[in-house]
C-alpha cells in the first residue's frame, strides 16, 4: 500500500534571509473520531485513540522542521470526543487545524445516518446488523429502484473495508434512496441506543462546543446539513444541503466566509454543479479525499482540496509511515 503514503520532499532549501525557494507544502490529515474504549465502545471501534492521537500529532508537528511541510489536521462530522480529546492536544503542539460540521444533528436532533451506521456495526457486529437491516428493508411499504455506483466512478472508495462491508455501505450510502436508508436505520436504532433526541447533546458538539473550540483556535466549516452524497441529489437538493449548513453556522458564529469538505471526499462523490453552488454561496474553498499534499502555488483547484485519510499516514501503531518520507 506504499503509493497510498504522501511521499514527503526533502526540507525545503532557504537563501540567506531564510526565505524558501520551493512554495511550501501542507499535509492535511483528516480524521472522524478521538475517542477510547472506555468512553465510547462503539465509536472507538473506527476512532483514533487520544493517546495514538498524540503520538500522531507529535509527529505531523515536526515536519516543518524535517521535511519544509506545513501540517493541517481536519475532523469531520463533529462529534463530541474531538471538543474534548482532540482540541486540547492540536493545541498543545501547535497544529492548525479545522473542524468540520454537519447540522441536521443541531437543528433536528437527530443523528446522521453515518453515525448510527458506525454505533450499529459496532455494537451489533457487520454480519447481524447486515441481517437485521436486510429483514427491516423487506417491510418497506414504498417502490423504490436502487442507484447504480459505477455512475459515479467512485474509484477506491472504503479502500480500508473488507469486500464484505465495502459492498454493504455502498448499499446504503449510494445504491438504497436516502429517506429508504433513514427510515430502515431508524427502526434499528432506538431499539439498541434509545432516543436520537437524548443521544445528540451526548454524541455531538454543542452550540456552546463549538464557539468554545473556534476561541480555542479551530476553524469551524461545512460539511452539509445531513452528510448525504453531493453527487447523487438533484441540483436543488445539492443547494439546500449545502445552504441549510452554511446558514446555521453563520448564525451562530457570526461569520461569513466558511470552508467545505465534501462528504465522503473522494472523486464523483461531488460534481461540477456543486462546485458551482459552492461559487454562488461564496464558499472558495473545499476539501476532498484527493490523497495527495497541497501546494502553496495553487496548482489544486482550490474547490478540490486534497487530504489523507489518517490511515494513509500512519500505521495502526501511529508511526508514520517510513514510505512516507520517501522524496517524491
């Protein structure tokens, strides 16, 4: 898997007022949760720990110094264990970072479907909750024809999933309509977790969360209002999910100017329409799953900016990984 790893130039040569002659570099790792077993079982099956956290952090923090590449470390989906194990170690070594929200959970009180999806499978185990969703879907009263993935050319997505759990999310992330998925997903939920509405405030970062973590130095962005698959809405479906999020946060921050990163994040989970309301609502900038390091020189469009995935970087044991600092 070594052409997964950012392949890292060598420190970046200066002049004699220590300008650098390169542009620099930015790696941008992002990560979904910062949280242990003993906090949350489910969650922490898919989570970075917060001791790997630091260990990763610890690393990404020097490579100003060895390498001439600047850090960025992304969250998405906002959830509450990166407020209270993520922030405070970004900060303490001086890694910038940007947290990244959806806003169905603060304005419906209700979970995202990827999030009820991680806590089922977890505590179910993928072979059962496969199962039980599989039985649910058969009481669908309403006709329903499914999505065809190769439409959108998703190439590797899931690449970290074995064949069996790849093929069941694309079931329900890109072939099942969503109000089929939510419904089925709902069903199965509350039985195990009990009230989404109670669930929230506890799994979530609140309003006051959030202002706290952008006074700590986070900057705050989109990331649609229910994390649903740009690609596969219809152009005013796209408009209003992007523009619900956008118009929540300005209320709340105060602010005009926000950043997006697309749901999912590789190629043809998005499209040239949404590039072009993200343009309309004067967001400029957006982050993918591009896997590859971001260049100061604007050579990436500046609607496709490209990230890892935190399993690109690091090994499981949080070493970064020695391909990584191959020149490219």
């Amino acid at each position: 898997m070594q052409k997964q790893a950012p392949k890292l130039p060598k420190h970046t040569m200066t002049n004699t007022s220590n300008t650098p002659i390169a542009p620099p570099s930015t790696l941008i790792v992002n990560y979904h949760y910062c949280v242990g077993e003993t906090e949350n079982p489910y969650l922490a099956r898919t989570a970075v720990s917060p001791v790997l956290f630091a260990k990763q952090v610890k690393q990404l923090a020097a490579l100003q110094t060895t390498h001439g590449v600047a850090p960025l470390v992304t969250f998405d989906d906002g959830t509450r264990d990166v407020w209270r194990n993520a922030v405070p170690i970004l900060k303490q070594h001086g890694v910038p970072f940007i947290l990244f929200f959806c806003s169905l959970p603060l304005l419906e009180k209700r979970l995202l479907n990827v999030t009820k999806i991680h806590l089922l499978q977890a505590k179910l185990g993928l072979p059962a909750f496969k199962l039980r969703f599989m039985t649910a879907l058969k009481t669908i009263q309403q006709s329903f024809e499914l999505d065809d993935p190769a439409r959108f050319n998703l190439g590797r997505i899931y690449r970290y999933d074995t064949h069996e759990a790849r093929e069941f999310k694309l079931l329900l992330n890109v072939k099942l309509p969503y109000p089929v998925v939510t419904q089925v997903l709902d069903t199965l939920f509350e039985p195990e977790f009990g009230s989404q509405a109670q669930a929230v405030p506890s799994l979530y970062m609140t309003n006051d969360d959030i202002l706290r973590a952008r006074d700590a130095g986070a900057k705050i962005g989109l990331h649609t209002h229910s994390h649903f698959m740009l690609g596969r809405l219809s152009n005013a479906t796209q408009e209003t999910e992007i523009q619900t999020c956008q118009h929540y946060f300005r209320d709340l921050l105060g602010q005009q100017a926000f950043e997006l990163s697309y749901p999912y994040g590789v190629p043809g989970t998005w499209n040239a329409h949404t590039k072009s309301v993200l343009s309309k609502l004067g967001i400029e900038q957006a982050y993918t799953l591009g896997r590859q390091l971001h260049h100061a020189n604007n050579e990436h469009d500046a609607l496709e900016i490209p990230r890892f995935d935190v399993n690109d970087v690091f090994t499981r044991e949080g070493v970064f990984k020695s391909e990584a600092s191959t020149p490219a």
